[in-house]
C-alpha cells in the first residue's frame, strides 16, 4: 500500500513572486519538479489551502501543505549493476561510489547509473523519492553516499542535511603550494555565461562554504581536506578554483594542466594521464534515522589518487 507523506513550509520573503513549482522545487528538494507539478494539479500541493497551477506566482509567506500518496516510479529499470555497499539496514544504505557512475537518470544518461543499480538491489526503493537518493556525487568523484530506505529515513536524512547535521569530509588533490587551511564563503550559482557550469557569483547565488586544511604539500601541488557545510552543485571543485587552487584533472575547473618546471616525464604523465578530478568523499557521519545514534564511515582512498600522490611524492625525494 503506497505510503502517504505529508509536509508543511512557508515561502521565503526572497521567493515572492516566484512561480509555484519552482518554490516547491526549493523547499522540498527532495521530490522531482516533475512529481511536484503533478501533485500541485491534483490539488494535493496547495498554497494557502488553495489548489493552483505550477505556472502561477506565489507570494512570501504562503504556506504550502503537501499531503499525497507515494506510488512506485516507473520511468526507471532496475539494472544489475555491482555496488560496493560499506552499511546496510532496514532504514539505510551506505555505499563507496566509484568514478565514471553517473549517480541520477539524466539527458545523456538515461540509464546504467547508481539510481538503475539500486533499483535493482532493492525494488522498494521506486516508491521513494529518487530513489531513495538524498544527496549526490559527480560521475567522476568518487567515495561515500547514503541511500535511503525507507520514507520515515528519508525524511530524516533531508532534514539532516538541510540542518547541515550530515558531516562530509573529502580529500583532494590541488595545484599550487599550499600554506595552510582556511574557508572558502563564497555564493554559488549558474555561469553567467556556461549554463553547464556552476561559478561563485555576486548575485542570485546560493550560500556555500568549504573548510579546507592543508594534509600534505609537494612543490607545485598540494594534498588537502575539504569538510562541506553546505552542499552546493560542484561545490568544492568551484571553490578551490576560485581561490587559484583546481583540482587536478577537473576537465571543467582546472583548465590546462599545470605542468611543474623541471617535472620528470613520470610526474609529467602522471598528471596529464589523471582521468578525473582528484576528489574522493572519505568519510561520512550522520545521526542514524531510527537510533537518533551518532554513526560514521571511512572508506580508503580509491588506486588512481594513490598512485597520483605517489608520483608527488616520488618526485620530491628526487
């Protein structure tokens, strides 16, 4: 029997005016725009008590009340496709994503992603929302996620997030000496001009903050921690390049790679052959949706990053 889920959120002041589907798509990040706009026709996502179209403007301080019944989502197949699964209970799901998997269908991926391969592993998951997918990971990083099980974690997990509660530590490796750590506050939003990428913007952007810390430096490059406070589209790719430090092998931040005067052709090969950013998300820690238990994860750098830290490495003993 489809599960009934219910939610309540007032709209912002900055939100006044903004069609009703894309407030939804705002405060109830959780749900696809193109479920939200189904549920806003059916009467069973209104404003103010009133039953609206998607298109019409809302204004702040309107209260949204959604209650609507969960049904499987069939747009997706269940692939058989292998998952390195660290944790798993009735309520979650925690697993080690490797690079090149795309983590949601999307134009040009429309299937062989993590949401296909979950399906597979646990059906139930299509009556969820995404899939049970609360947060994401670019194609190329690689490192740790939690899924949600059931509609009661789910719902945890987002408000977790949303509270900044879930603690995200990943490893990178920059170019440019490094002297320390520090934050990173800048706004993040769509490129102006690139709509494919994101940028730190001065205007219409989105808060985000990176804490970095410096793990190890190697002359022209430097290996380092990021803890996310906010969990921005390609968040920290974006701020390490705003602060003239991209990570190795980003085929959108970095720009041409940064080759070290007086680089032997091992560490030149090493860095120009790197497949990928050089991002890993190492460990997660969260507050467990059934125990309300403090629990964490930490999964080992994946081949490639070693063997890339090792080439530094080598090339400075020289």
């Amino acid at each position: 029997m489809p599960e009934t889920i219910q939610r309540r959120a007032s709209v912002p002041d900055d939100c006044h005016n903004m069609r009703f589907d894309q407030v939804a798509a705002q405060l109830f990040p959780e749900f696809s725009r193109s479920r939200l706009q189904s549920w806003i026709r059916a009467g069973q996502l209104r404003a103010d008590g009133e039953v609206m179209r998607p298109k019409d403007k809302l204004m702040g301080g309107a209260e949204l009340t959604l209650e609507a019944e969960l049904e499987a989502d069939t747009r997706w197949q269940p692939q058989d496709i292998a998952l390195d699964i660290v944790y798993e209970d009735e309520a979650i799901l925690v697993l080690n994503k490797p690079a090149g998997l795309v983590v949601h269908p999307a134009a040009g991926h429309r299937d062989g992603t993590l949401l296909n391969a979950l399906l597979a592993h646990c059906e139930g998951l299509a009556a969820l929302p995404r899939g049970g997918i609360v947060h994401r990971l670019d194609r190329d990083t690689t490192g740790l996620m939690v899924v949600a099980k059931t509609l009661q974690a789910h719902s945890d997990l987002v408000e977790q997030l949303q509270a900044r509660d879930v603690h995200r530590e990943y490893e990178a490796v920059v170019c440019g000496s490094m002297t320390g750590g520090g934050v990173v506050e800048a706004a993040i939003g769509r490129h102006p001009q690139q709509r494919k990428k994101m940028a730190v913007v001065t205007h219409g952007g989105k808060e985000a903050v990176t804490h970095y810390r410096l793990i190890r430096r190697f002359g022209d490059h430097s290996h380092v921690r990021c803890l996310l406070e906010t969990g921005r589209t390609h968040q920290i790719r974006v701020h390490m390049a705003h602060i003239h430090h991209p990570l190795i092998g980003d085929p959108v931040y970095g720009g041409r790679p940064r080759l070290p005067k007086a680089a032997s052709q091992a560490l030149i090969d090493a860095l120009r052959q790197f497949p990928r950013q050089a991002l890993h998300a190492k460990r997660l820690e969260l507050d467990h949706p059934l125990s309300g238990e403090q629990v964490a994860w930490e999964v080992p750098l994946p081949a490639d990053m070693c063997a890339l830290l090792a080439a530094l490495a080598d090339e400075e003993s020289r």
